[in-house]
C-alpha cells in the first residue's frame, strides 16, 4: 500500500492548496443514457473523451503544477503522447502519476480493498445496496483490489459488461465529505443516486492510513428519531447534507448551506456536533432558494481571496442596478423566488438563541472579510456573475460561474464560457490566463507557481459544464496554508 503524509487541516477557502482528494472521470461517465442523465443528477449526457482529454486532464496537470511538481515538470509533452493512451490518468495502470497530494479516490479504494475484511463488509454493502444476486457477489470477492475498485466506481469491468449503474458525480468529491480544521464532515447526500459514493466514502475515511489518525474526528449525522415512519416528501425531517453546502472561511467560522441537497435539520445538526467538539466558535447557516439553479451554496458564491468574492447579484444589495428594462426582468425574477426564500443566522458557540441576521449575501460576504479576515471595508469586492447584466447573470451561474477554485490565495480556476463574469475579473485588476498556456509557461520555467498572485485561470469546460459543477465541486481540500 502507498505511504501518505497523515496531515489533514483545512480552515480557509483560499490559503495554498497542498493536498486535495480528486476522481477523474471514468467509463462509468460515458455510459450515462438521456432517459436516465436527471436521475443521476446531469443536465445531459457528456462525451467521455472530450471531457477527459480536453477539459479533466487540464486540471490534473495543474493541480500537479502547484501540488507535486516533480510528479511532472519535465514530463509535460511525453505525458500525452499517442503512444502513452492517457496512462499517466489512469488509476490502475503502472504509469499513473500517483501522487501523495493530487490524491484519487479510486486509488485508495484500491488500498483497503487490499485487506480481505475490508473488501467482505464492502462487497455486501455495495450488493445490499444495488440488489444484486448472490452469484453476483461471489463474481466481485473474485475480483482483484484494483479491478474491484473500478467496477465500484463505474459500474463496469469492462466495455462490454455492466454490474451496476454509473455513479457519474463521484467526480464532485467536495460533496462526499469536508475537512474543517482538523475534523471530518461526512456527508448524508439528498439523491438515491448518490448513496453508493457516501458508502465508498465512509469505508475509505474509516480504514485508510491516510485518515487513521482522525478516525476519532469524523462527524457523522444520523436521521431523526422514527425518521422511517416518515412519508418521503417530508424534507423538513430529512437529514441530508452535501458537501458544496459547506465553507470553512477562517479557523473559526463555517458557513453550511440550506439548499436543495442540504435540509435545516442537517445544519442544525452540524452547527451542534461542531460546537460540541469545539471545532469552530461561529457557524453561519445561509438559506438558499429551494431549486436546481441552486443546488449548492457554492453555485451561487465561493471565495477569490481574503477580500474577494464572486456571486450572483441576485442576492446582493446591488441586484437592482443598471437600466430600468434591466432592473424590470431582474426584480421579477428575484420576486419569484427571494420571498422567504433567503435568510441568513449566525451563530456563536454559547449564545445559540440570539443569531445575528444578515438581509443580504453581500453583507455576509463583506462582515467575514471585515471580522473574521482582517480585511478593510473599503478593500472588500464583489465580483458580479455575469458582470451583473441581465440575462448573463443568470447563464453564467448555471455554468458555474460563481463555483471558482482558490488553489491559492488570488489564483482560481474557472470556466472558460463565463465571459462576462471574466470581464469582471479583469475590472478589478485580475491577469486572466487560458490554461494551456499557464502549463506551458510553468513548464519552460517562465512562471513559478508560488509566485502567481490576482490569477483567473480559464479552463474548458464545453462538456463538463454539462455535468452542473465547477472547480470548487470537483475538489475536496484535505490540506490548505
């Protein structure tokens, strides 16, 4: 089994990313048929090779760049030569980058399914789960740990075979789970869909070396009591969380979101369990309209900096700026689905029953710049998406425009189609840089990762924006400065 560094502590959006848990896109993706892409949570069916070869492995050589350099610098024009067919990605081939920093989930399902025990109890769970025959399950003990691992993730052995269905989502890996500080929120995800990857999950976060020092941090929600006498549109009563519903914006403060994926019983669970393992002293429970336009908080803002954010106007106190056919469409909008639907509370460990309200995202935003990053007022940013303009605002959110990456502190990765959102960047000082030349320039020397500052990386995105997630979904921190 590989060796890993141990070290897991996240408590900021923004400082230097060291080491991060990432799934690249398997065959499973390219088996997704149209009558079935809603359940399994896609807008629409993806090409698998585009989306590997043209968008995903962009963002794995990177995070490389900035992660594990020697993984490789030097490597850059062999790595996807036709001879090597895409080895250097591939989790069970013995070209595989491998890092310790750039981790693969699959990778590590691969690890513990290495120990007899383990791969029992999971090879039952999974069949449980999927109904499976027994035959079936005797067929998977049969398997080899990496085989194994790959059918688990995609559903298959092979081109030919299906066991399962795919799990195409396993590629958002912030959902499965958050680190906050030195703990582990577990998720409890809202869609069937999504229950085998919180099963996979839990088994990797308890028996992996990588986390065995913070077996005794990992939080887990339970349901209510008589949860199973509940009819299942009883959202109220639902515990369900995932992880885009989660900031961890300074030591001290997380924000979780109250969405469509994320119900207020939840919350209320984490905020307690947090508090009562003195993990955070302040958490901020942000209500979001109840849609698929916003299915997470991180869909509708995420962090640039310590003093910059990026978001949709919809929420902020400047939503009823530009020209009057302008601010027409958009207080119909906001109409629609702003009435009740946005409430901000914050609370402090001890002082429970007096949270401190915000009436807008905005003024959230700026207070944790102000209060909790040391930030001055006057030096605070909001970057609009869409630059604000109606419709580009709302076009540019639903592909991600607000769901932006902080690898470090000022340089994020973000779709390449968010054009009005880019010139919003620009506005206010930011270099804006397309990916393929950033890699080229790290690779010649020419730039130093560490040394970038006030960076808007743009990265394709033609097929993954199809999938409903960004940089900021795809990536789950397991280390930041």
């Amino acid at each position: 089994m590989k060796r890993y560094t141990d070290t897991i502590h996240v408590s900021s959006e923004t400082g230097r990313l060291r080491k991060v848990l990432v799934h690249s896109p398997d065959s499973g993706l390219g088996k997704v048929v149209p009558s079935k892409a809603q359940d399994w949570l896609f807008e629409d069916i993806v090409h698998l090779d585009t989306i590997r070869r043209h968008e995903y492995d962009y963002y794995i050589k990177l995070l490389l760049y900035f992660l594990d350099e020697e993984k490789i610098k030097g490597r850059l024009a062999a790595i996807d030569a036709p001879a090597h067919q895409r080895n250097f990605y591939k989790p069970d081939h013995p070209d595989f980058y491998n890092s310790q920093q750039v981790i693969e989930l699959q990778v590590l399902l691969a690890d513990i399914l290495a120990d007899t025990s383990i791969k029992s109890q999971l090879v039952a769970s999974v069949c449980a789960i999927e109904a499976c025959s027994y035959e079936i399950q005797r067929e998977l003990m049969g398997y080899a740990p990496a085989t194994l691992a790959r059918v688990f993730f995609s559903g298959t052995p092979d081109e030919r075979e299906m066991i399962f269905p795919p799990i195409p989502n396993f590629i958002f890996t912030r959902d499965i789970g958050i680190v906050i500080n030195d703990h582990i929120l577990l998720n409890k995800p809202m869609k069937e869909a999504r229950k085998r990857e919180a099963l996979l999950a839990k088994y990797i976060f308890y028996h992996h070396p990588v986390f065995a020092a913070y077996h005794d941090k990992v939080i887990e929600l339970t349901d209510t009591q008589h949860h199973f006498l509940l009819p299942n549109d009883a959202d109220v009563e639902r515990v369900t969380l995932e992880g885009g519903d989660v900031m961890v914006v300074s030591p001290d403060h997380v924000l979780i979101g109250v969405s469509e994926r994320t119900t207020r019983e939840a919350a209320a669970q984490a905020v307690d369990r947090l508090f009562e393992k003195d993990v955070v002293q302040k958490a901020t429970v942000v209500k979001i309209p109840h849609k698929r336009d916003y299915m997470h908080i991180d869909t509708v803002f995420t962090q640039v900096k310590r003093n910059v954010w990026v978001m949709l106007g919809d929420f902020s106190n400047q939503r009823m700026t530009g020209s009057q056919t302008d601010a027409l469409h958009r207080a119909l909008r906001v109409q629609q689905h702003r009435v009740d639907d946005l409430e901000i509370l914050q609370f402090e460990k001890g002082d429970l029953s007096n949270p401190r309200c915000f009436q807008s995202l905005e003024a959230l935003l700026v207070h944790i710049s102000v209060t909790d990053l040391d930030s001055a007022p006057e030096d605070v940013r909001i970057i609009m998406s869409g630059n604000n303009e109606f419709p580009y605002d709302a076009r540019e959110q639903w592909t991600d425009s607000c769901n932006v990456l902080a690898i470090q502190e000022g340089v994020v990765l973000s779709y390449d189609r968010n054009d009005k959102t880019t010139d919003a960047f620009r506005a206010i000082g930011f270099d804006v840089v397309n990916v393929s030349d950033l890699l080229a320039d790290l690779e010649s020397g020419k730039v130093k990762a560490g040394d970038l500052t006030d960076t808007l990386v743009l990265m394709p995105s033609a097929e993954l924006s199809r999938a409903r997630g960004g940089f900021h979904c795809m990536s789950m921190p397991l280390l930041r400065d």
